[in-house]
C-alpha cells in the first residue's frame, strides 16, 4: 500500500492485514485520526486506489498498529510489469 500525494506513492506503510474495507498498518508516521489519504492498494498481481480514513491507533507507541478504512474503490487491474 502506497500514499499517493499528487500522483507520486509513497511507501508508508508496512501492511498487517486488509479485511473488508479495512487496513491494519504499521507506520514511522502517527496520521490524525479522521484524517484522510489517497492511497495505492498492490495485492496479488493487481492494483487499485482508494480513499482511506484514519480510524484509530491501538498497542503501544513501539508496537502501535494504525487502522484504516478503506472507501471509493477503484476496481482492481492486473498490475504491469516489464
């Protein structure tokens, strides 16, 4: 999963889990809760973008795993490589 910011990805996360609509992710950034981010979704050969809200923060601050909700999907397309 990447935040897009004017088209660019950026790699911010290190994902835990995607189920349903949301995302469990590790991240050197503490975002806002309720804040808001563009982000790029590559999973099992394909790819998509999505909108994605910051829920909430849980465990320690060492440990801490941020949850996303994931919203205005794209439909997923086979990933290019070459």
């Amino acid at each position: 999963m990447f935040v897009l910011d004017d088209g660019k990805p950026y790699d911010l996360f290190d994902v835990l889990e995607i189920v349903d609509n949301i995302a469990r992710v590790r991240s050197p950034f503490l975002f806002e809760i309720g804040e808001e981010l563009a982000v790029r979704i590559e999973q099992d050969g394909h790819v998509h973008e999505a909108q994605a809200t910051v829920r909430a923060h849980v465990g320690p601050a060492e440990m801490r795993i941020t949850e996303l909700e994931l919203s205005e999907q794209t439909p997923p397309r086979r990933m290019v490589t070459g």
